[in-house]
C-alpha cells in the first residue's frame, strides 16, 4: 500500500500558485507536485470557512451531517474520517498541525489528546485552533506558542520539523500523514526573509476593489468579512496585507520543498501520494473585501494537487468538478479500498487514471449558518440568500463577478432551473437550509443572519416559472 501525505494550508488563494496560473510568488517545490502529478482546475470547498470544510474533508459529509457545520462546533465524535479507515488497513496516522475540529474549548496546553483525534493515533502535535506565529519548545518538554513571530521557531517551520521527523521514522506500516499549516490566514505577519521579500508599493489592487454593487449581505455582515476600505489608507493597507500574505506562502513553498527532499532521501518519493491543498480560499481585496465565508468564488475554488508517481502520470490535468465532500471517496478510489457507507461525496479517483466516468460538474454551497445556499456549475454561480439578494454569476464572460443577472429577465429559466437544483440537493440531505428554501412563506427582508421570518426563495423561483 502507498503511504499518505496531506499538506492543507489554511486559507491560500489559487493566484498564489505558479501551478494555477500565478506570477506574484515563485512557487518551485508546489508547482513540482503539479508537474509530475495531477492537477484538478475545478476543485470547491463546499463551505468557505475552516471548521466545517476541513469536516468535509475528513469525513466526505456535507457540514451539518458532521456536526462541525461552523466554527464553533464540535464534529461529531462518532463519524468515520479517512484516518480511520486507512487505521483499520493498518496505517500508521499522525497529524501535525491546526486541527480547529474541536470546539471552542482550549486543552491547557492546546493539543488534542488521542482520544479525540478522530483516528490520528499520533496527535501530539495537534494543536486545536489559534493562529499562534511560533513556538518555543521547553527543557521540561512543555510547549509554549507564540503571537510574535519573532518569540521562537515561526509556526510553519516548526510544524515541518515535525514533519521531517515523522517521516525520517523507520517503520513496517504504511503511513497516514497530515499536515496542516496555519498560513497564509491572517494575521498578516511572517518571520523573515520573508516579511521583507514582497515589496508593499509593488503589490496589485484587484479590479473590483472599489466595485460597491454589493448585495445587502455583504454589506451588513457583521463578522463575514472586513471591509478593507474602511482604512483611510485603504489601498497602502491591503499592500501591506497582500505583501505579508505572499510572504507566507513564500515559506510555505520553501518548507514544502524540505519536506519533498526528505521523502527522496528517504526513498519514500515513488511509493508516496503527496497530496497539497487548502480549506478554502481568501479574499484578498477581491470586490473590497479581505476574509471569506461570503459568496464569490475566490473563496471557494481552491488548489488540490495530487503526486503519486507509482499511481498517476505526470501533467495529469482534471477539470471536472470535484468537491471537498469527494475527498474521502477520491482518495480510498485510488488506494483501491472500500468506504465506509455513510460518505455523501464521489469518488473522482478514476479521473486521475485517465478514465471517464459519468459525473455531473457541480458543487454545492453549504453555508456556516444556512444563511445562503447555492451552485456553481461550469457556466453559472447561483447564489441564493436566506435575507436580501440573490446572485447569478456567469462564470464564463464574467469572471470578476461584477455583474448580477438574477434579476434579468432573459435569465429567469436559469436562475429557475439551478434553484431547483439546490433545493432539491438540501431536500435529500435534510438541510436546515429547507426551512427558508421550502414552502414556507417569508414576511419580508430581515437583517442577516436574524433568526425570525426571512423570504422564502423557493416560492420566489417558482414565480420565474409563471
């Protein structure tokens, strides 16, 4: 059996990679697992904020199926993650790195005991949430995480020490590893070489940073996301910002490349699926905003590259649509083992052969308190809102996502048509998302997120139909 290598950042963009396109960080040893692996252009998160899609992730179940549905919130002790299952086929598993699965409480130490690690027999490293910027190891071997990146060894370095040791470890066993890197998410700040490698002045403003044709929700979100051009200093702030956030992956791509040479020099490299991707994407000033959890896409389409020289031809390039909900399906598909029967996802692992299976290309918006609901397809985004307006996006012609159609007549069989779709995919899952998506009739618009009577877009569709 292949060993297991997970590498999931923690709010990376897809502009940031060379691999996907990017030109603003040099990004060696990540477009290296592109280029000798596979490559899928159309991978979502199907919710844009870390607990529930790393849930999704874990266990390939949609967010209020596995408890973890936002932040807060636990995921639910009895779900069966691919640790799990790969245990259970005699992996050895570890994860090292921000887990952010287990609630609001803080262990004293912030890591999380083996017993709830959800099948990752090593969990010494688990560190439960924060954004800790370094850490000092003590003589007593206590460890102490840090706000500052200069108070110790900078996080992601750290947690690729462990890494490199987990793997320099001789063993009999197959192993399950993952590693999960804190960066780029705010706070925008990095040790150097690296807080210094991007100059301010020569980052770019997106198009739409001062677009202000925003729906409703985005305006009145309270804690959605941020409004950078709330700073007087608007656009020297998000410089600041972009050039921190770079500066990030910038190291990130250096540590994955310590980690790649380790596997060489270990031997590990062809029997080694070396899997990289992210919880979700950033806004980075897209549409004058920094963060995510809204409805633009940025945030939702993300890198997932897959390097398995024993299993996957070089320069493999997938464009169907594959989901974090596929995940587990995907991944046990291509080590040839069983699922455990309670996935909601598919199993994509036949595209990475080469072989064609029939497959819808959609993915599905899921989010963090069912205020929204919604599709992506290859030609439109449908976005439909518990309070105030809906989007329709063409994702072809408009790629900025600037223009709203949902309103337009010419679009009504359209947007008719993608509303159906996703009530009828939060019918079969038994979303809370039905109780404003069904029948039920709305009293009018309501401030976000507020929990009394809100429009009822079923009923608002059905009326395209008329």
């Amino acid at each position: 059996m292949p060993n297991v290598l997970i590498i999931q950042t923690d709010q990376q963009s897809l502009w940031t990679l060379g691999a996907y396109g990017g030109a603003v960080v040099q990004t060696p040893h990540i477009d290296s697992l592109a280029r000798d692996g596979a490559t899928c252009t159309n991978f979502f998160v199907n919710s844009a904020v870390c607990t529930p899609s790393r849930g999704c992730l874990l266990t390939g179940r949609y967010p209020h199926c596995h408890g973890a549905f936002r932040n807060p919130m636990p995921i639910n002790n009895d779900e069966v993650t691919f640790a799990r299952i790969l245990a259970g086929h005699g992996y050895d598993t570890a994860y090292i790195g921000k887990w952010h699965l287990d609630g609001e409480e803080r262990p004293p130490d912030e890591l999380i005991p083996r017993e709830r690690a959800m099948g990752f027999a090593d969990s010494r490293y688990m560190i439960n949430r924060g954004h800790y910027k370094s850490v000092e190891e003590e003589a007593g071997g206590n460890i102490r995480f840090k706000n500052s990146p200069g108070e110790g060894r900078y996080m992601t370095d750290w947690l690729v020490d462990k890494t490199v040791e987990y793997l320099s470890t001789p063993r009999e066993r197959p192993f399950l590893g993952m590693l999960c890197i804190p960066d780029p998410h705010s706070p925008y700040t990095v040790r150097e070489p690296y807080a210094s490698m991007f100059e301010p002045r020569a980052m770019s403003i997106p198009p739409t940073f001062y677009e202000d044709r925003h729906p409703s929700w985005v305006r009145d979100a309270p804690i959605a996301a941020e409004y950078v051009r709330s700073d007087p200093d608007s656009e020297a702030m998000l410089r600041r910002c972009k050039a921190a956030y770079c500066g990030m992956v910038k190291c990130i791509d250096d540590n994955v490349g310590r980690i790649l040479s380790c596997l060489e020099e270990r031997g590990l490299t062809e029997n080694t699926a070396v899997i990289f991707t992210t919880d979700h994407g950033e806004y980075m000033g897209e549409h004058g905003l920094i963060g995510k959890n809204m409805l633009y896409e940025t945030a939702y389409r993300v890198p997932m590259i897959v390097r398995w020289p024993e299993g996957i031809a070089p320069r493999t390039r997938i464009d169907r649509f594959i989901t974090t909900v596929d995940f587990q399906q995907t991944l046990l598909g291509l080590l040839g083992l069983a699922g455990c029967g309670r996935e909601q996802g598919r199993d994509a692992s036949p595209f990475f052969r080469g072989k064609a299976v029939e497959w819808t290309d959609e993915a599905f918006i899921h989010h963090s308190r069912f205020g929204y609901s919604g599709i992506f397809t290859p030609v439109f985004e449908l976005g439909l809102a518990r309070c105030g307006e809906h989007i329709l996006f063409d994702r072809r012609h408009d790629p900025d996502q600037v223009d709203n159609l949902a309103e337009r007549p010419e679009f009504r069989d359209v947007v008719a048509s993608l509303a159906e779709r996703v009530v009828r995919h939060n019918r079969d899952l038994d979303s809370p998302a039905m109780e404003w998506l069904g029948d039920r009739r709305g009293k009018g618009r309501t401030q976000p997120h507020d929990d009394d009577v809100s429009i009822a877009p079923l009923e608002w569709y059905r009326t395209l139909r008329r």
